[in-house]
C-alpha cells in the first residue's frame, strides 16, 4: 500500500512539474470519405459463388468525428499529441452479380487513439501560427450500422439475415458477425492555423488527411459455400477521410 502511495505521490508530482508544457484540446472533424474500393475477381456468383460478381463504391459518403486531445511539449517547436476521438468510416457500395445491381449504405464509427507530431514554430503574427500534425492512428469499432436496406447484401450476409436473401444473406459459420474490422490503422496529417484570442486559450481551424492502411471488411467473414472463401481475400474497402479540423486548446499553468 504504501508503495502505491509513493507511485502516486510521484505522478502527481510529474504531472505538476509537466503542466506548463501540456496543452488539452477538442476538435471536431466533418470530413468526406474519399474512399477506395477493389475487386479482384467480378465473376457472376452463377459462376463461381466466391467471386460475389462487381463490388463497387457507388459515391463519397460525409461523416463528423470529435475528438479530445493532449499536446506535450517536447521543446519550442515541437509537441507530441494523443488523445481519444471518435472517427467515422461510411461507405456507398454497390453489388452487381449478373443481371442484378444493388446499392447499400454503410456506416461505422471507431474509437481513434492518435500518436502525433505537432509542429508549430511557423508564425505568421503575433496571434497567429501555423501548424503540422503528422503520425499514426489506431482504431477501434464502436458500433456500426445499416442506412436504409442492404441491397448489396453484405449487411445481411454479415448478420446472417436469410429471411431477406435466402441465397446470399448466410455466412459460413450460420452466426451474425459485424461486417466491418475491429480495428484499423492510419496516417493521419493535417495542416492549419491556430489563433490565441485570450491567455492560454487558442482556437485554430485547418485541413486533415486520415488514410486507412486496413482492408475494413472483417477478415472473419466468409461465404457460405464449401471452400468457406474469406469475403476479404477478393474485396478490400479502405476509408480515406478528407475534412476540417475546427477547435480550442487550452495551455495547462
């Protein structure tokens, strides 16, 4: 107990000593996803069950994230940033097989722990600066969910919803599943402005770039057909987020 106690006493004391170096800050994010889609093998399920026909991303879906974040100086110029947001990764998709074309709506939400670079030794006045974010991200999914009806039929197959599609709304375990990744890497950049209007408190305002590195389609999910083929091994979704960054930080004394 009292080793607990002196461990304590310790991170107290740190924090204490760091406070003038670490800045809290929320920012919301709308943004677009640019996303990217690929098929490697557009074959008619009358032909070869696996292949599932064309997957196609039918349009850019928008999204708004939120985030609550942390900056640690590590010298004038130069902060590490971390924090908890909330990302959201939607996707348009479209299933053509044969004579058949159907689109769905996707949505999903990832909790984002981000491992930042801040750069921000630019200045442009005496109130004004210019900065750079530059790291990776890891993710996690929160929840995810279905806009409207799954005319592509990945949500039913996922969930395993036969009464809606008798032939395609089954997976290989017979189990409903979620249909995207439970997790996800990125590379996120951004670049802006930062305003001080009053001491301590700065607003800023720029433009973010968050690539997927992850293929979003749970890599568990498999056709209900003898070989059980992973959906994932022939279709890849990546989210790529385009958006504003608009927020305030406050300079911890």
């Amino acid at each position: 107990m009292k080793k607990v106690i002196l461990v304590l006493l310790i991170s107290v004391n740190q924090i204490a000593h760091a406070q003038g170096k670490i800045k809290v800050g929320l920012r919301i994010m709308p943004s677009v996803n640019a996303a990217t889609v690929n098929d490697k093998d557009g074959t008619p399920s009358a032909v070869n069950f696996a292949a599932d026909g064309s997957t196609t991303k039918e349009s850019n879906l928008s999204g708004l994230g939120l985030g609550l974040f942390l900056d640690y100086a590590l010298s004038e110029k130069i902060a590490f940033s971390t924090g908890l947001g909330i990302s959201p990764k939607n996707f348009e998709i479209r299933n053509t097989d044969g004579n058949y074309s159907g689109v769905s709506r996707y949505h999903s939400n990832y909790l984002q722990i981000p491992f930042l670079l801040k750069f921000s030794g630019i200045k442009l006045s005496d109130k004004l600066n210019m900065y750079i974010n530059v790291g990776p991200t890891f993710n996690v999914l929160a929840n995810e969910s279905l806009d409207g009806s799954d005319y592509a039929h990945y949500w039913n197959m996922s969930h395993n919803l036969t009464y809606n599609d008798p032939t395609r709304g089954k997976n290989s375990n017979g189990k409903s599943m979620n249909l995207f990744n439970s997790l996800d890497l990125t590379v996120y950049a951004s670049t802006g402005i930062t305003l001080n209007l009053m001491e301590n408190v700065d607003f800023f305002g720029g433009i973010f770039f968050d690539y997927g590195l992850m293929n979003v389609v749970n890599s568990e999910l498999r056709f209900a057909e003898p070989n059980q083929t992973k959906v994932s091994t022939d279709i890849a979704w990546k989210s790529f987020l385009i958006g504003l960054e608009l927020g305030v930080t406050y300079q911890m004394k």
